[in-house]
C-alpha cells in the first residue's frame, strides 16, 4: 500500500460557494500534487456506500442527503506522509476547534458542512481512492 497518497472530497457546500480554486490552490501550495481528479455527484446509493461506516449514527441519513444535494470534486493527492499531512491542512472537523489558516477555518460552515473531506488512514485512503477512480484515472 502505498503511504504518499491520500484521497480528499470537496463537499457540496464548498462547489456550491465556488471555493474549488481557492482550496486546490492551498493543497499546491502545501507541496500535494494532484494525481487524480474529477467534478462528479454522488448517488444515494454513492453516499450510503461510502459512508457505511456511519450508517448507524443518528446523523447518517443527513450525511446522506447533504452529499448528493449537489457536485463534489473527488480527488487522489500524493504527498510524502501524505494522509497526516492533509489531515493537518484541513483541520479539525468541527471549524470552530480548528486551527488558523487550515481549510475547514477559512472555508467551512459549521460541522455538518465541513467543506473538505480527508481520509484518516493509508489503509482508508486506499478504499476511497479506489471508489472514485479507476486505475486508468490515476496519474
């Protein structure tokens, strides 16, 4: 598996109010580089699979809803320690706890509407870059 890649989402809210540039801008300014990418929205059938994990958190059924509401930007980033190092960029998930000048600080709403995703793991990096992407996506 390898360790330099990490997988990010920008959510619904983040398309919605236009900040796609500004935040790939700090993921390039921050040393990622893009290996995959793409505008795509998500299904029910997407959103519940994806985020299984939740499913039985009294939230879910709102994740749900709010990730297929409209487009997202699916996209695969390496990166030396790529998956501690963007889970730093983006702080944490609550934007109110997270630090200045990360991505959830400058660009999230609330917790609910977080603007970014970040896997957690390389092991879930993995997973959700191969959800969004075929091999032949990948660059």
């Amino acid at each position: 598996m390898r360790t330099d890649r990490t997988f990010t989402m920008l959510k619904p809210d983040a398309v919605e109010k236009g900040h796609i540039g500004a935040i790939f801008e700090k993921i390039n300014a921050s040393g990622f580089r893009i290996v995959a990418m793409k505008l795509t929205q998500m299904t029910t059938a997407d959103a519940k699979e994806f985020y299984a994990v939740h499913s039985e958190r009294p939230f879910y059924g709102e994740l749900v809803e709010y990730m297929t509401r409209g487009p997202i930007v699916a996209a695969i980033l390496e990166k030396e320690n790529a998956v501690e190092d963007f889970r730093t960029l983006i702080g944490a998930t609550n934007p109110a706890d997270a630090a200045d000048g990360t991505i959830r600080k400058l660009y999230a709403a609330s917790i609910g509407e977080n603007a970014v995703h970040g896997s957690d793991s390389d092991e879930n990096a993995a997973i959700e870059g191969a959800f969004h992407f075929a091999g032949r996506e990948m660059f």
